[in-house]
C-alpha cells in the first residue's frame, strides 16, 4: 500500500500488481480495546481501484496495511 501525504492509500498492490485508487468512497476510524494489551487502532477506507474494483483497506496504527477480506 502506498499511501498520500493526507493519509488515505493513493495505490494498492494486489494479485502481484500495482492499481491506482481512484476515488475514497469513505474512511473512518476503530478504537476499540483500548484498556486490553491487545488494543485495535486502525483507519479504514473504502476505496475504488483501476478499472473499477472496490476494495475495503485499513491502516494499523503500527503504520502496517491490508486489505480486509
């Protein structure tokens, strides 16, 4: 995952290619487990590939990226 400087991911590699993201459809963040020593933090951004794919992918707060699903 590459990513722009405003933080939402600008390419993805999938299938040993890289695409463009072409549009963020929507982007939100999940804070959860906070008081565990296993917390999640992450942003997620719905996002739209070449040629037309959508795809969900999330930052950790590590700086780590995947894609969900």
């Amino acid at each position: 995952m590459i990513a722009s400087p405003g933080g939402a991911p600008h390419a993805v590699i999938t299938g040993g290619r890289r695409r463009l993201v072409v549009a963020v459809r929507d982007s939100w963040r999940v804070q959860d487990r906070w008081w565990t020593d296993d917390p999640v933090d992450r942003a997620y951004f719905d996002v739209v590939i070449e040629p037309g794919r959508v795809a969900l992918v999330y930052r950790e707060a590590s700086g780590d990226w995947f894609i969900h699903g």
